[in-house]
C-alpha cells in the first residue's frame, strides 16, 4: 500500500486527549494517514499507561497494552502544561495544527488558556473535537468522571444482569467506544465545510449523550408507557430458547437463539433431538417461554458433550444462530479476522512485538493501517519540536531547564 496516498495525508493533528475516547478519534486519524503529535506531561501522564495488562506483568509507564491499542499511528511529546512556556509551546503546536482533539472535563481547556477563542487567535481556521463527558452546558457540565461510571449513568447498567440480582455494569468504559464515531462523523463534515469556506469551527461531542443514543427506544417506553425493562441475563423477550450454553472445555460457552419456529426445528435436528420439537412442552414459543427453565437444561445438556467451536459450526450450518464466546486466544487465532488482515503486528521499543488492530472500516483505495506503534513517553520530543516546531539547540535546552518538558 502506497503510504504517500492515504486518505488524510497531510492532515495535521495535535492530540491533547488521555484515556479512551479522544485517543481513539485521533488514532484512527493517524490510521488514514494524518500526522498526530499525542501531548501529555511527563510527571502526569496518560492514565491508561498505567492500566493492565503491562508487558510480562512488569509495570512500567511504557509497557501497557491498553494505552498501546488506542495510540498507534501517533507521535508522542511531554509537555508541562502547567508552565506558561508550555502552554506557549502548545500554541505553536495548534498554529501548525489542522485538527485539535480533547476530552478533559469542561473548561479544563480554558483553564490552561488553550480555550477555543485563544487557539483562534493563533489558527482562525483551527477545528477543535471537544469531548466533554456532560457537554459544555447543564449542571453536570462541570462534572469530573470516566466511562466506566457514564455508562450507568447513561443506562447500560440497568439493562445487564439477571432480574433477582443487582445491575452489572458493562465491562470497561462503554461509552468510550460509542463517542469516537459521532466525533470523527463531525470531524469529517467540519473538514468538508472548511474545504468549501476555508472556516474552522468548534464540534462539542457530549459522550452522556452519544451513549443515550443506543437507549433511545427505553427512553421512549419510559415517557409513553411509564415502563421500566426487566433486566433479562442473556435472554431475550418473547423468543427461546436464547441465552450463553456451557461447553466442553473449561470456560467454553456458545450463544444460541431460535428466533422461529423453523430455526427451533433445525436446532433440534442438529442437536439429534427432532423429536423435541413436537414435545408439547416446547411446540410452540409461548410453550417454550413457560417450560425456557427445562430447556435450557436439556440444551446445555448437549453442548457440554462439544467444543464451543463445534456446537457454534454445526449450528450456523443448520441455519440456527450460533456464537461462541471468544477470549483473546480465540481472536488472536481466529482464522476470519487473520484472513482479513485485521492485525498488525509493530514492533514496540520497550513492549516488542505488539499487535495492533486494524480500523473497523476499510476504503477500497485508501484502507488505512496503524502505522506507528504507541509512543513511549515524550519518544518524539526531539522531532516534533525540532523539525515540526524549528526550535534551536539552544532554545531546547532553556526549556529542558526549566522543566517545560516535564
């Protein structure tokens, strides 16, 4: 693939955001050939460079593979924003900039005095994501937080678990990876309007209010029925059997569900069980939804005797959905997702060998790839305010004593 004929070649991004969401938007900028300097402090770094799992379980602000999946494709500088000089600098950055990204609580930015209406005053043109967790508005705009406390305050936690036990918050920071994509969908359209009108402008992304998107329907329920869902476990309403079935192996489950009364017939022949269709305790769904207790009995009865894979085949061959659970062996070994070129293996100064995910979209003429592992911290400094920002020798090393570059 021709490097020099990527989608955003020549796209200029500096990236002040930390954690999930933001890196993420500026990550797969870089994917499609942008140039991302990731801004952090050297004595207050990104916090996901100290999130599990490290490299040999040897904990090191360099060795974590979390902050590795959401910063390749990235030049990565330090930078002491709590020095006027650095701030300063950061001004330099953004006048060289295309594209600004940012995450941190409302008016964080305007408190560095690296707000809108001052990056303005040194790129007019500038186009600033900011992606707040509340939005810049409402009594909650101020609000500190994480993902992983805003997906239950969006709703998710409400709807995972079983109906006799308390709410199970998603894994991870769910909303993390629902804001990225309403980010980059503006960021296309503001680059578009800037190519017509030669304008910038300022694009709020509220993360609360990208994940209420994917409740809309129980938003709805709740205004025109006063109605709360159930939460369910792994079934669904109205439809069985459906729910995770224990296999052969130790951890090893399937997902299975029989949506009509066509696929419960073809489960029951894969199964070698034809004749538990015409049983009267599941010949019909409202049946089967009374009696779901003793059938989900007598279907984990048979999956256990199988490999998840096995019962997965057979029954997505028969026509009945079927998944099975994946671990991270499992998706490292897939043989789909390597058919597909979905990894990329990089090689990392500090970590190795590493692993890379390809974007989940592809351009038939432009695909796009990670092309840099993640930066180890302040791994550019040298480039980026040389050759980006002209700085002298001299000038490097003032700064380097004053600790602008802590």
């Amino acid at each position: 693939m021709d490097k020099g004929k990527q989608a955003l070649q020549g796209l200029k991004v500096a990236d002040f955001s930390w954690f999930i969401s933001g890196p993420l938007v500026a990550k797969f900028l870089g994917d499609c050939g942008a140039q991302v300097v990731h801004i952090e402090s050297g004595t207050k770094p990104d916090n996901m460079r100290s999130t599990l799992p490290m490299k040999n379980n040897v904990p090191g602000v360099n060795r974590s593979a979390a902050f590795a999946r959401y910063n390749s494709s990235k030049l990565g500088i330090s930078l002491n924003l709590g020095n006027p000089k650095g701030v300063e600098i950061a001004k330099r950055l953004v006048a060289w900039a295309d594209v600004v990204v940012e995450n941190f609580s409302s008016g964080t930015m305007e408190r560095l005095g690296l707000g809108y209406e001052e990056l303005k005053k040194v790129n007019p043109n500038i186009i600033v994501v900011s992606m707040p967790m509340f939005g810049h508005s409402g009594p909650l705009a101020k609000h500190p937080g994480l993902g992983s406390q805003l997906a239950d305050l969006t709703g998710f936690g409400n709807l995972t678990g079983w109906p006799d036990r308390p709410p199970v918050s998603p894994p991870g920071a769910y909303t993390d990876f629902i804001s990225p994509y309403y980010s980059i969908a503006a960021l296309m359209a503001a680059l578009d309007y800037r190519h017509r009108t030669g304008k910038g402008q300022y694009i709020e992304v509220s993360q609360y209010e990208a994940g209420a998107q994917f409740v809309a329907p129980l938003v709805m329920d709740w205004f025109v029925h006063g109605r709360e869902p159930p939460r369910t476990g792994n079934r669904c309403p109205g439809v069985a059997p459906h729910g995770v079935y224990r296999c052969l192996g130790e951890e090893r489950w399937c997902a299975i569900a029989a949506f009509t009364e066509e696929e419960w017939r073809s489960l029951c022949c894969a199964m070698g069980m034809a004749d538990l269709a015409c049983d009267p305790r599941f010949v019909t769904v409202i049946a089967r939804l009374h009696n779901r207790e003793e059938l989900d009995k007598l279907i984990e009865k048979w999956t256990m005797e199988h490999p998840a894979e096995e019962v997965m085949t057979l029954l997505q061959k028969a026509g009945v959905a079927a998944g099975m659970v994946c671990n991270g062996r499992d998706q490292n070994e897939g043989l789909h997702l390597n058919a597909r070129g979905f990894y990329r293996d990089l090689e990392h100064s500090e970590i190795g060998r590493h692993r890379y995910l390809m974007p989940p979209f592809r351009l038939s003429k432009t695909p796009g790839e990670p092309s840099l592992p993640a930066p180890c911290l302040g791994q550019h400094n040298e480039y980026v305010y040389r050759e980006i920002l002209g700085m002298s020798d001299e000038e490097l090393v003032r700064l380097i004593n004053e600790s602008v570059f802590d």
